[in-house]
C-alpha cells in the first residue's frame, strides 16, 4: 500500500528537520493552510483533530501551492526556502529524499 500524499509530506519533514512546509490545499469550497513539522500536521484555518490518526490532509484535497519554511517558524517573519511550488515540484523533493 502507497502512502497518502499528507502522510508523505509529514515523512518529508521527519527526513528534513529543519524545514516547516506550509501547504495550500482546496477541500471542495474551502481552501486551507495545512502546516507540516516533524512529522506532525496541523491546519491554521480549521480545527485539527487531537488524533494524529485522522488525517489533516484528505486525499481528496488538491494542493494549490507548497512553500519550505526554514525552522523555527515565526509567522511574523518567515525565511522561505521555496515559495509557491506546484505539487510537481514538490514530489521531485519526495522523491530526492525517498518519501
């Protein structure tokens, strides 16, 4: 079985520490911004489940854009690796890392 796309994003960010990915997704009408941090998911526009078994991430969401974040984040001042990467972009990097 594959993992699930929110589930390789969260492997990524086990696999490189020192990155925070911010991830705009569309759920039907309503878009989200999903933040990725070691290995952990977290919406900053909607309630996130206390179980980290429920995915933040639905499969059925489209990922409008990814951005690499240095860490620690400070939303005040954001030190962007990479701004606004199309999901193709970002699968090459899951693929570089073997996620």
């Amino acid at each position: 079985m594959t993992d699930s796309i929110g589930r390789r994003l969260e492997k990524y960010t086990e696999k490189c520490p020192q990155e925070v990915l911010l991830v705009n997704v569309q759920m039907g009408d309503v878009e989200d911004k999903i933040a990725i941090f070691k290995g952990f998911s977290s919406s900053l526009m909607n309630p996130t489940a206390c179980d980290p078994d429920v995915p933040v991430l639905p499969e059925e969401a489209k990922i409008l854009s990814v951005d690499r974040i240095a860490s620690p984040y400070n939303p005040s001042a954001p030190r962007y690796i990479q701004k606004d990467l199309t999901w193709e972009n970002m699968e090459a990097l899951l693929l570089e890392v073997g996620v």
